[in-house]
C-alpha cells in the first residue's frame, strides 16, 4: 500500500450572476498567509482574468487548503 498526500487551494468567488465559481491551485506554499491569499483573490477580480460562463467574478466568498490523503493498493 503507497499513500499520497496532496494539497490543493480552492478560491471561491462570486460571480455577476449570483453564483459560486472555484479555482483551485495545486500544492500550494506551506507558509501561505491568509493575506496573501486574500491580495490574490482580489487582484484576480481587479484585473477581470478569468470569465466563467461569460461571468465576472465580483466577490470573494471563501478559500481553503484541502489535504486530501489517499491509499493505493497493488492489486495486480
């Protein structure tokens, strides 16, 4: 049995349509600081650089580091 552990960061925005949109950034930094990620957010709804659906992300609404840990087996 081999076990990974991986980390990703989701940012949850909200959009001009009142619905949820997440970005999700594999392995971030151990040391990220929640302002940081805060600055990240909002430079990506100032300078408009992703358009889901044809969508304007307008507000921040959440981000979280998700550790996902995950057991393989060797069946064969």
């Amino acid at each position: 049995m081999e076990q990974k552990v991986t980390k990703k960061l989701v940012m949850t925005f909200k959009t001009d349509y009142d619905r949820n949109v997440s970005i999700s950034v594999d392995n971030p930094k151990d040391n990220l600081q929640e302002s940081a990620i805060k600055s990240a957010m909002e430079l990506i709804i100032a300078k408009d650089v992703f358009a889901p659906k044809e969508e304007k992300l307008v507000a921040l609404v959440e981000a979280r580091i998700v550790v996902t840990n995950t057991n393989e087996y060797e069946l064969a």
